[in-house]
C-alpha cells in the first residue's frame, strides 16, 4: 500500500514536468475540478443546512452539471479532432 502510495505522488509530481511518466494534463485538470466542486458544495451544503437556506441548491446544481457536460464536451471534440487529423 506504501509504495503505491508513494507511485501516486511521485507521477502527480511527474505530470508537472513536460517527460513522459506522470499523469495526463486532462487527469489532473478532472481531479482538480472534482476536488473544488466537492469542497465548494460541502461548504454550501454546510451553510444551507446550518441556516435551512436552500435558495441557491438549483443555480448550484446547474454549475455542477455544466461544468461536466463542458468536460465531456471537450474531451468529446478532441476525439472527433483527432480522426479528421490525416494520418502520418
């Protein structure tokens, strides 16, 4: 367990540098926005619950599903991208 552990940080330490080896720069971004989404909706639901204010739960939902679908999008075109690229 220790040494994939230690596996895990020593590419997320490799994918900052332009060598092959570490994760990709797509991987990273999704962890990223995943780790800010969830920080951010448990603050929200944090406050909402403590205050049983729950009018911004349908503007933050809407951020959250776009955010995804804008992701799924991009990944989507590079792929599209990709096979209308001719091949060398």
């Amino acid at each position: 367990m220790k040494e994939k552990t230690l596996e895990f940080f020593k590419k997320i330490i490799q994918s900052l540098d332009t060598e092959k080896g570490g994760f990709s720069a797509r991987k990273l971004t999704a962890l990223g926005v995943m780790i800010s989404v969830m920080v951010g909706n448990s603050l929200y639901y944090r406050y909402a619950s403590a205050n049983n204010n729950w009018a911004l739960f349908p503007e933050i939902k809407f951020i959250d599903y776009g955010m995804v679908a804008v992701l799924l999008g991009l990944t989507t075109w590079e792929g599209i991208k990709r096979k209308d690229e001719p091949k060398e």
